[in-house]
C-alpha cells in the first residue's frame, strides 16, 4: 500500500499485534508496580521502564520479534534516553526526554513545591515534574506558514487569511492539551514578523500609515467566553482576521476510564466529554457539554436512566427565541417545575 494510505494504519496494528504482550509477559507487573509499559500508535512505539536493562533487553527481544514478520527497527530513528537527565548511548550523548507523535515528553528538577508525587498510601515527592510539549521539529510548521505567505505575495489579504486560518486552528488544537502557551505566544511572534515583511514587499518600506492598511486594532471574543484586546491584528477592512495561536485555550486531557467505550450505553458520559454520543441529536450533544453534564434546574448530574428535555430559558410564550444561547437541558421533572413557575410569572404579570 502506497505511503500515508488509509489502510496502513490497519495493517501496521495487525501485524504489530502482540508486541505489548510480548514486552509484559517478558517483565509482568510486580503486585500494583509496572516494571515495563510500551505505548504505540499505528507503527511508532515507545517503551518505558525505569530499568535500563530492561529497555535494553526489550529492545533486543522486539528487534528478534519483528524480523519473522519482515519488518526491523528504523536506527536512525530509534534512541534510548532517560526523561530526567543525560545519559550516554552508543558512544554519544543523548540529551533528557524523547519525541513521539509530534509531542517532546521531559521530566524538569523542580523544589518541594512543585513536584509530583507517587501518589498510593505511602505518597511521597519525586523532586521533579513532568511536562509534555510541542517537540522542535513539531513548531516547524512555520515553514508551512512561510510557505503559503510566499503563494500569495500578490493575492489578495482575505485569501491568504482564509488559507492560513485552517493551519493555524488545526495546529494549535493538537496542542491545546499540553504545555503550549510559550510555544504559542513565540510563534504569534514570529509569525507576525513574516506578515509585516509580506506589507514591506507590497508596498515598500514600512510606515505607521501603509501598516493600519494591513493590521488593526480589535477586541476579539475568544472561544472561552473571554475577551481579549489585540493590538497590530492582520485584519481586512471589512473584519476578516488571522487566528492566533495563543487564542486557543489549554485544557488538560482527562483520562478515560479504562472500562469505557462509546457502545456502554453511557451516552451522558461521552456527551459531556465528547460533545457527541451515539444516537444523541446534535442538539443535545451540544447542550450537555456546555452544561459539564449537569442540570441547570437542580445542579445535579445527569445519567443515562433520566428523561432529559430541551427547555427555553426564556419561553417561546415570552418571546424567547429557538437559538442555542436560550437553551437548556432540564431533568423533566425540573422542566415540569420549571414550566409551572413560569406559567404562574406569566399569569401574575
């Protein structure tokens, strides 16, 4: 199959099926102690453990497992490195932490304050912390943007805008779970320096006058609910904007129960978590994870054996209108609470 197919994926996890189980049966779990964990997606893997023979052993184990399939582990793309600090490798020095899928995982020391724990009965400080980010190869996409910038020296301002706004989005959404915010902020920068020297090759050299052509000032809603004040914003006259990396908000990823699937029947759970569930209307969807899952009525969670209904907050008798931002999810006996009072508002006025 060519390269980057849609079925490599597929085959790479079939014919890679079993390596995990080969790793833990080699070093099976101590009681509640890991000795080895091995990660993979697709056909990239990593393997942990904080033995360094026993990374070395597996190694070996999965290099000797992989050639009955034809397959062998790419050199020049496989490391064995410590997340804390230098060690030295074949002859070399190799630098803490690694990269995978795009992300660099590194563990920083760090004082009493700040540090991580083992957490258990017996908790106790590590004396570091660990920090995912963007790896360098990763904020290399500003080459990409270099590039579209460079397509359209002579197109107009909203057609590069439009080109470069998917980029930007999709980038920073990929990130938006780890430690991005100095990464996003560095390529706003640099970012903003390849577009006033795009105005330069337009309109010669820069001036305060031939800049407000190009950038302007203007407070944007951000997708938090927040606002913010930007200055210098690479905007249209008639209010088309380039998206900042910086806009978008770091949420922390929150792990899934190791028992969960999208076929338990929990559709309140993924609903929430996901903003769609199977055999949920959209509708719904959206409402129960702006809501966190909650009712807004009686503050309590809902779960998957209510009867939950779409309520106006402002009813249609009252002139509420049918948008999102005058809706609401109610447990239907809340609604039927709720209905009876505004009944009885409507009758008292």
């Amino acid at each position: 199959t060519p390269q980057g197919g849609v079925i490599s994926p597929i085959l790479a996890n079939i014919a890679l099926l079993g390596m995990e189980r080969l790793v833990k049966g080699m070093y099976p779990n101590k009681g509640t102690a890991t000795q080895v964990n091995l990660i993979r997606y697709a056909d990239d893997f990593v393997v942990i453990s904080k033995d360094l023979g026993i990374i070395e052993q597996c190694q070996t184990a999965i290099t000797k497992w992989l050639k009955p399939v034809g397959l062998e582990i790419k050199p020049e793309k496989t490391r064995i490195g410590h997340t804390l600090k230098p060690i030295e490798s074949n002859g070399k020095t190799e630098e803490p932490g690694f990269d995978f899928l795009g992300f660099n995982i590194r563990q920083y020391p760090v004082g009493k304050y700040k540090t991580g724990k083992t957490g258990g009965r017996k908790s106790r400080l590590i004396g570091h912390k660990t920090h995912i980010k963007p790896s360098q190869k990763a904020v290399a996409h500003t080459e990409a943007i270099k590039g579209v910038i460079k397509q359209h020296k002579t197109a107009p301002q909203s057609a590069m805008i439009n080109k470069l706004n998917p980029i930007i989005r999709g980038w920073s959404n990929y990130y938006s779970a780890v430690v991005s915010t100095e990464t996003f902020t560095k390529l706003d920068k640099t970012i903003w320096q390849m577009l006033r020297a795009w105005t330069v090759s337009r309109c010669g050299m820069a001036s305060h006058e031939k800049l407000r052509n190009y950038f302007r000032h203007r407070t944007i809603k951000l997708s938090n609910g927040k606002e913010r004040h930007e200055t210098w914003l690479f905007q249209t006259r008639d209010g088309l904007h380039l998206y900042k990396h910086n806009w978008t908000p770091i949420v922390r990823h929150t792990l899934i129960p190791p028992d969960a699937t999208p076929y338990d029947g929990n559709w309140t759970y993924w609903a929430t978590r996901k903003g769609q569930a199977i055999d949920t209307s959209n509708r719904v969807a959206k409402l129960l994870k702006k809501q966190k899952g909650r009712c807004t009525w009686c503050g309590q969670y809902f779960t998957p054996s209510d009867l939950i209904e779409v309520d106006h907050v402002v009813p249609r008798s009252q002139s509420g209108k049918d948008e999102y931002k005058n809706l609401q999810l109610l447990h239907r006996h809340c609604h039927d609470d709720k209905t009876a009072l505004d009944e009885e508002m409507l009758l008292y006025s």
